[in-house]
C-alpha cells in the first residue's frame, strides 16, 4: 500500500510549491511614438458641406441607371497617413487617380468591390448581395459598369465644386494595383472622405483621398464657405428646380356623406350616390391629403374644372 502514496516532492509539484522558478527580468526597451496612428477626424470645416452636397447630387444622377439604389450618405472625413488607408482596401478595388485643376496635386477615387459586385447582381435582376470577386480581376461587364459609376461621380463632383471653386476634374488613370497609385509616400498624411452607398438595403463604401496639403491655396475659401451664412444661388436654383418638378396628387372634394357598415356593404353594382354639389358651393381641394385651396366646379369645353378662390391658411397654434 505504501507504493499508492506520492513522494512529498510529487506533492510538491502538483501544489505548485518545490523549487521556485527563477523569473528573467526583461530589458525596457524604449517606446516609438511615430508608429502610433492618430486618425484625426474632419479635414477642412467646409469639406463636410461640400460633400453633403455631392451626396445629394450624385444619387439622383446614379439613379437614372441603378433605380435600386436607396441613398448615398457621407459617412465621415478623417485625416490619417496613407499606407494606413490605403490598408483597409478590400482587394480586388478600382482606384481612380483624378486631378483636380487648377490644385496641382493628384486625389484618388476607390470603389470597394463589394459595392461592383452588388451593383452587377441587381442589374441582373439578382439580389443586393456581394458575391465573391476576391482573388481574381474585374471581367469586362464589371469594368464597364465601373466605368459609368465613376464617370457619373467625377462629372457631379465637379459641379458642386462650381459655385465655391471652379475645377475641372480629370480622370487620369484606372487601376487595379494599389502600388501604382501612390499619389503622396506612405507615412504622409491624407484626408479621407467615407461615403455609403445603399442598394436596397446593402451598404457599401466609396473613398475620395487627397493629399493633406491639396487644398492649401484656396483653405480661406473653404472654410468660408462653412462659416458664411449668404445664401447659395446655385445651391437655390437647384432647390427651386427640384421643388418645381415634384409631382403632388390633387383631388377635389365634392362631397361628404355618412354611410353606417352594414348599407356600405350591401351597395351594388348600378346603386347610385347623390352628391350635393352644385356650381355656386365651396369646395376644398386637397394637395396631398392636405386642405390647401377654396374652389368652385365647374366646367372647360367637355372637362369638369375648379376654379381656385383662394388659399386655406391654416391658423398656427397660440404660444402658451
């Protein structure tokens, strides 16, 4: 029985106690500040509007061929080095190089393929999903649709430019290795404009990235632009072109009649509604489910008409 129990050394070493373990103390070796990325967010004060406004221009254009799409949104500007953006590229992507003339330097312009392969399924007739496009090059009907994409976000980009700073961008180049498009060398800063691009209900990324220093010359001019409150004509004509092309619905009232549950159900075919109106009675007419006229009925050549007396104002609530 004696040779069933452990030795105080086999105890020893199961409780973890025996002969201390001689611990090795590590040289400090001293910190490197510069590998620390900072993404500082917002570039210029400016480019957040100039870009709510490009947003907004450019999904009514991308629209006319890609009816699924839901929204485009800024999503953020943050300034970071370059190799750190350039980073968080999926592969394969198509990397636009733009000049922006008069500006001197180069910007870029990335469309994640994720958002290629969506749009090509839902032209199809398939679903807003992404599917695989890693690991091999855009065919030719993808680049042709990215080519069309881009096109229309360079030519609507440049016309938000003009009422603040007129450019004219250029497409330089397309690629599709990121190494052929160092617009500035890795460890130099950049700004970074992140937008989303909805297709029923998938999003996907797009990139502007310019040089830190691209926008230095004209720097009052933007930031003017954020802090002024002078009115836009360019944006206003814009509004106004927009608001006079909506279409509304209009119905006129003729009547208002009572009917209980049981005689609306047992109406047929042929059963006959007298409406009370006549030439001379006031009628409302509804803009979109809205009160917003007083008119008359009546008639142009073989057409029934409303003749418009005036408008209904609504009365705004008394301040308590």
């Amino acid at each position: 029985m004696a040779e069933d129990f452990l030795s105080q050394e086999e105890i020893d070493a199961l409780l973890g106690g025996g002969k201390k373990e001689t611990k090795v103390k590590k040289e400090i070796e001293p910190f490197d500040f510069s590998q620390i990325e900072k993404i500082k967010k917002g570039g210029l004060p400016g480019l957040e509007l100039i870009f709510e406004r490009w947003v907004k221009i450019f999904r009514e254009e991308v629209r006319r061929y890609i009816p699924q799409v839901n929204m485009v949104s800024k999503d953020s500007i943050y300034v970071t080095r370059f190799n750190t953006f350039m980073s968080k590229i999926p592969l394969p992507s198509s990397y636009v190089v733009i000049s922006m003339k008069p500006l001197k330097e180069n910007a870029l312009f990335i469309i994640d393929s994720r958002l290629v392969s969506v749009i090509i399924s839902v032209l199809f007739g398939g679903p807003a999903k992404p599917f695989k496009v890693e690991g091999r090059e855009f065919t030719k009907l993808e680049l042709r649709v990215i080519e069309d994409f881009i096109d229309t976000a360079l030519l609507t980009f440049e016309e938000t430019w003009r009422s603040l700073y007129p450019v004219e961008v250029e497409k330089k180049s397309v690629e599709l290795n990121p190494n052929l498009v160092k617009i500035v060398s890795s460890n130099e800063k950049v700004i970074v404009s992140e937008c989303l691009v909805d297709i029923d209900g998938y999003e996907a990324p797009i990139f502007f990235c310019f040089p830190n220093g691209m926008f230095i010359p004209i720097k009052e001019l933007i930031h003017s632009e954020f802090s002024s409150n002078e009115n836009n004509p360019s944006w206003e004509r814009e509004l106004k072109r927009k608001v006079l092309h909506t279409e509304v619905k209009l119905y006129l009232e003729l009547c208002r009649k009572e009917l209980k549950i049981g005689d609306l159900l047992n109406l047929e075919i042929g059963d006959e509604l007298e409406l009370n109106a006549s030439k001379n009675k006031d009628l409302t007419l509804y803009v979109d489910n809205a009160p917003k006229f007083i008119c008359k009925l009546g008639k142009v050549k073989n057409r029934y008409a409303a003749l418009i007396k005036e408008p209904i104002i609504e009365k705004e609530e008394e301040e308590e």
